[in-house]
C-alpha cells in the first residue's frame, strides 16, 4: 500500500534513508522536512513495515525528487516503480518533474528513462567524487 508519511513512518524512513547517507536523521529528517509546507514524501508500506520511500519538494509547478529509498530486501519487485507512478499520477500535467541520480547508478537511470525522464545535464563532483546526472519529466506532455 502506498501512503503519505505519518509521524509513526520518521524512524523507519531514517533507517532507510541511512543506506543513502549514514548522518540522514540530520541531513534529511523527515520530522523536520514535514514542517515545509512544499515537502511531501510517500511511503510504501507492506504488512505495517515501510520498505520504500519516495520524498519530494513541489514549488509552483516544479518538483524535486530528493529521495527514493527501497529496503534491499524488497528491490527488483517494482516499488520504486509503483511509488513514481503514484506520485506522477497524484499531480497537476503541467508539473516539470527533476532528480539527480549517481552516474554510475545504471538501475535507477534505466527506471528514470522508462519512466520518460531525460538526461538534460551532468552536475560535477555531486556526490562527493561522483557526478550526477539532472533528469527531466515534463508533465504536459502526457
């Protein structure tokens, strides 16, 4: 079941979120994060266990996707897919659609392409040693 965060959700989306960052309580936490009126992050929950995450920033019409977290237990089973499609469904078609992901993170930039992103830039040195590419989705044309 996909769902927006609860309060109830903030320890199990640190502990995921701590596989993309080990200080993630402090860099992104999501009790603080929720206070931003622009924040929204949907969980994915199965057997009352949050096993994915996908967190996001909407101004105007522009969305940041700041993180999308699956328990590696639980990947290749779609859930990244299901938790992007539910957001993509729950917004306005004129909405522009960005991330960055990790050069070298050929699963996640395959799921992105599928999903109509484009590669329209490379950010140096984004993930300390690492580039970044910038992807796109653009609404409208759905």
């Amino acid at each position: 079941m996909i769902r927006e965060m609860l309060p109830k959700d903030y320890s199990e989306i640190i502990q995921l979120g701590s596989l993309l960052h080990p200080d993630y309580s402090v860099v992104n936490n999501p009790e603080e994060q929720k206070k931003n009126a622009f924040f929204h992050c949907y969980v994915y929950e199965e057997n009352k266990k949050v096993i994915g995450f996908l967190s996001f920033t909407k101004i105007i019409d522009n969305i940041d996707i700041i993180d999308i977290v699956v328990n590696p237990d639980y990947r290749r089973k779609k859930i990244a897919t299901f938790l992007l499609d539910y957001m993509i469904t729950n917004i306005q078609k004129e909405d522009k659609i960005f991330l960055e992901v990790r050069v070298s993170n050929t699963a996640a930039i395959n799921l992105y392409k599928k999903m109509n992103f484009e590669i329209i830039s490379t950010r140096k040195n984004y993930y300390n040693n690492e580039d970044a590419y910038v992807m796109e989705r653009w609404m409208e044309d759905e």
